[in-house]
C-alpha cells in the first residue's frame, strides 16, 4: 500500500464528468496534435480512453499512443522483456521522486520521455 498516493487520490475531489471535460479541453488547447505517452501506454491509455470516453464523449488522441517501453527497446536492442526500467541508461533518468502519486508518475514518465527522444534525435 502507498498511503501518500492513496492521500493524493482522495485530495480536492471532483466528479469525473467535471475533472475529465476540463481535462480534454486543456489538452485541445495546446499546440499541435496530441499523442499519448506512457509506461505503459498499454495500460494507461485504455484506462484513459474508456474515462475520457464514458465522460468527455471525445478523444483528444484520437488513437494514437506511443509506449515508452517499446521505445526503449527499439532503442537499446535489448529483448523486450528485458527493456525494463533498471536496464535502461541511467542518463534517460532524472532525479524526480518515484511515489505512485499520480502527478510525479506522470512527471517522470515525461522526463524519461524526453530524455529518450533527446537521444533519439541524435542518432
């Protein structure tokens, strides 16, 4: 059990209809085409899609999502199974705190993301 992730999920409720409207709404407005990252996108956006669906009746992604663990194993060549967080280059990661809160769960999914892409970008 994480007590603090269990806190922060019980802190300044709204209803779903309200939090996942305004959710979608800030998506739409940011610039470009939203894509959907995630470890793992598999999970995650499932979830995501079948609330923001039930209660939003739209999808900003459409259906695009990209898994930061398929990317990591296109990236390293290491088996899939084995493309697991403790393999992976240790300079993809920041120094972010990992607490199952839902908000440093996603910094640090973000941060991972980026620091990937940046190496990406130079190969």
């Amino acid at each position: 059990m994480q007590p603090e992730a269990w806190a922060a999920c019980l802190k300044d409720l709204q209803k779903p209809e309200t939090a996942l409207k305004a959710y979608v709404e800030w998506v739409e407005a940011l610039p470009g085409k939203p894509v959907f990252v995630a470890y793992p996108a598999g999970f995650d956006f499932t979830y995501m899609f079948w609330y923001i669906m039930r209660f939003a009746e739209r999808c900003p992604f459409s259906w695009s999502a990209l898994d930061i663990k398929t990317l990591a194993f296109a990236m390293t060549g290491l088996p899939y199974r084995k493309a697991i967080k403790p393999r992976l280059p240790k300079h993809w990661f920041d120094e972010l705190p990992h607490t199952h809160v839902a908000l440093d769960d996603a910094i640090e999914q973000g941060a991972l993301f980026c620091n990937m892409l940046a190496d990406l970008r130079k190969m």
